[in-house]
C-alpha cells in the first residue's frame, strides 16, 4: 500500500525527514493504478524500470538518481527491478526479502503454506478488486477519474490462489524467476 495518500509508509517517513523526496508507486493491478495484478511478473517488473527512468527525469530529483526503500513485498520488488539494471538507480534498501518464493514461502518442504501463503494471496486478491482498498474507493467517491478508469482492468487479474494451488510442486520454469537467488548477481547497485 505504498501509495496510500493517507498512510505514508515508515521508509517514506524516514526519507523525508532526511530531506529526500519519496514517490509511493502501487504495483500495477493495485491501489489506483491500472492493469492486473500478479506475482512479481514481467510487466510488473518493466513497470519498475519505468519508474525510475521517469523519476529521475524530475526536475526535483538531485543529479537524476533514484534509491528504493521498502519493506516486505515493496522490498522484494526492489530485487527485482534492480536486476534490470535501470541507469538512474543509485542504490536499494530492500528490507524483509525472500530468497527463494517456492521452496521458502509457499511451499516449504514441499508442504502448502496454508498460514501466511496463502492468507496473504488472498488478502492481495480482495485488495486488487476494483476499489478494493478503502483509500481507493474514497478516491472514486470523491471523482478521481484516473483512479475509475483504471479499476476497468482488474476483471483480469488472475487468480492468486488458484495460481498457487496449480503449482504446487517445483516447477523451475515456474518458480525459479520467482526466485531472487537466481538472479541477484545482476544487481549492480549498492545494496543495504
């Protein structure tokens, strides 16, 4: 929920009181942003890229670079994103990653993850319904027009949990790019 208007994350709350500007960005399916949502894809990758090339272009960004900070899922993000190699990205401060979602989230010792797993698949899944977090349901109440128009999409989000059930054994094709130690010796980046 990083770009709640009404919640400033702590990594915010710590980058502006240390005199940095901070941009919240909800993953794409989420939040009011637009398209689907689902695990660290592709898109949602590229997406982060993106970002950084169109933050450091801002005339409020000193000497073009952008860091990312963040806590959980936005943490795990940064991983991603960073393998990308984005030329404006000066540094990441992924905080509570994973190394392996697979075998060490969802399914450790090859045993469904009931508990936090999958609880938290469908916390995600009600929070990518359209207007599905109550800060972005305000927003539709109050006219934002940008916040509407991009719920239209969200009849396409997958679902999560029956992504993960149809994939309940190691699959490397599947799993392992979602998998952060199989790509984080492309992360070129100061790392904290």
């Amino acid at each position: 929920d990083p770009a709640n208007p009404e919640a400033a994350q702590p990594g915010t709350l710590i980058a502006s009181a240390l005199g940095y500007a901070a941009v919240g960005i909800n993953m794409r399916g989420t939040g009011c942003s637009g398209g689907s949502f689902k695990f660290f894809e592709p898109a949602q990758v590229t997406d982060g890229y993106d970002a950084i090339e169109i933050i450091a272009q801002q005339p409020w960004v000193k000497f073009n670079k952008v860091g990312m900070v963040g806590l959980s899922y936005p943490g795990i993000s940064q991983l991603f994103v960073a393998q990308l190699q984005p030329p404006h990205l000066a540094a990441i401060a992924p905080l509570s990653v994973i190394s392996d979602t697979a075998r060490g989230i969802l399914y450790p010792g090859g045993i469904l993850n009931n508990g936090f797993a999958t609880e938290w698949a469908i916390e995600r899944q009600e929070q990518a319904a359209p207007f599905g977090q109550p800060w972005a349901a305000k927003r539709r109440d109050q006219g934002d027009q940008v916040c509407i128009e991009n719920q239209r999409f969200r009849g396409q989000n997958p679902d999560l949990v029956d992504l993960i059930r149809a994939n309940r054994y190691y699959y490397p094709e599947v799993a392992d790019p979602l998998a952060p130690f199989t790509f984080v010796d492309k992360i070129n980046v100061p790392v904290f």
